[in-house]
C-alpha cells in the first residue's frame, strides 16, 4: 500500500472534525506530564471538545481550502489540535487556564468562527465567558426588576393594600388652586377696527 493511501483516511479524519467546527486552537504540548495531559484531556472531553495529536503535513492538507487555512503557519515542532463544533470559545478557555498552571502547554494559535488567531488573541478569546454564563447573567438582570416588583407588591398586600397606605400629611391636603381666567366670549371681546 502506497504512502498516500495511509494518510488519506488521517486526513479526510481531520477535515471530518474541522468541517463544522467553530473554533479550532493548536497547541504544543512538549514536556506536559502523563498526568497533566490525561487531566487537560479529561477537561477537554467534558466540555465536548475533540483534542487529538496529528502530524503537522496531515493537518496542513487538510486545513488547504478551508477557514483554517491560516493555521499552517503554526505547524512547526509537535502540534495538537482542540476542535469545538458547539462553544467557540470553550478550547481557548480551557487550554488558556490549564496553561496557567502548566507552563509547558503553549498556545500556538487559532481560528475563532472564522477569524484567525494569535496566542495573544487566542488568550483575549479565553476571557469570553461561556454561552451558559452569559445567559445566566442576563437572565439575572432581567429577574432583578422582576423580584423587586414583586417584593413592592407583596410589602403593599401585607399592609392591605394601596388603599390602606397613608400618604403624607402635606400631600393630603388641597392646596388652593389659582383659577384661570375665563375666556373671553365674542361680545365681550374688543372690536377689531
């Protein structure tokens, strides 16, 4: 069997993971410990991201002619490659904090929903919280007002009521009113002449 014959199932494997992907990070993983890698892997799979190590010229036939196209400049020394088809954000988050405590994992580079990244940008990329906490803090925005409502309706139940609530004493009682003037009917207005 020819050479090319081996690596085409490789290839056509990566470009399977990539064709739907929202982001894609690379990364060079010399000098992690088993155990640091088995954990960073166990993360990874949790949050439902592919992290496979490829040869660098399987990855670069299949990056050819797709948005990762621009990762081929990255592909130098052993590379590996997170894959998200669901949170765009979630590979940088997670490889950019495990990087934190394991200084041997360095970021090469990325491409977020189309756009290509540094490991500078890959690491601004990685301060987005997730989809879930996003929501979540919006929902919370939306339910203060809510809650506080709420909490005025109930305060006003518990006295009786609107009707039950005594205004102040100064805005109680009636004011004098100045009367406008009368307007004036057409007799009594002055002729024009």
């Amino acid at each position: 069997m020819a050479k090319v014959e081996l690596k085409k199932p490789i290839v056509e494997e990566i470009s399977a993971y990539i064709k739907d992907a929202q982001s894609v990070v690379l990364v060079d993983y010399r000098g992690l410990t088993v155990e640091q890698d088995t954990n960073l892997r166990k993360q990874l799979r949790e949050a439902g991201i592919t992290y496979k190590v490829y040869k660098n010229t399987m990855m670069n036939f299949a990056f050819k002619g797709t948005d990762f196209e621009s990762l081929t400049s990255y592909l130098e020394g052993p590379s590996a490659i997170a894959i998200s088809t669901t949170d765009a954000t979630a590979p940088a988050r997670i490889l950019c904090n495990f990087a934190k405590g394991a200084d041997k994992l360095e970021i090469k580079g990325g491409v977020v929903e189309g756009l290509a990244y540094d490991a500078k940008g890959i690491a601004e990329i990685a301060k987005i919280p997730s989809r879930e906490e996003l929501l979540s803090k919006l929902l919370g925005s939306i339910q203060s007002p809510i809650t506080n409502f709420a909490r005025v309706m109930n305060q006003l139940a518990e006295k009786g009521g609107a009707s039950e609530c005594e205004a102040p004493a100064a805005a109680t009682e009636e004011a004098p009113v100045a009367e406008a003037p009368a307007e004036e009917t057409a007799a009594e207005a002055p002729a024009a002449e």
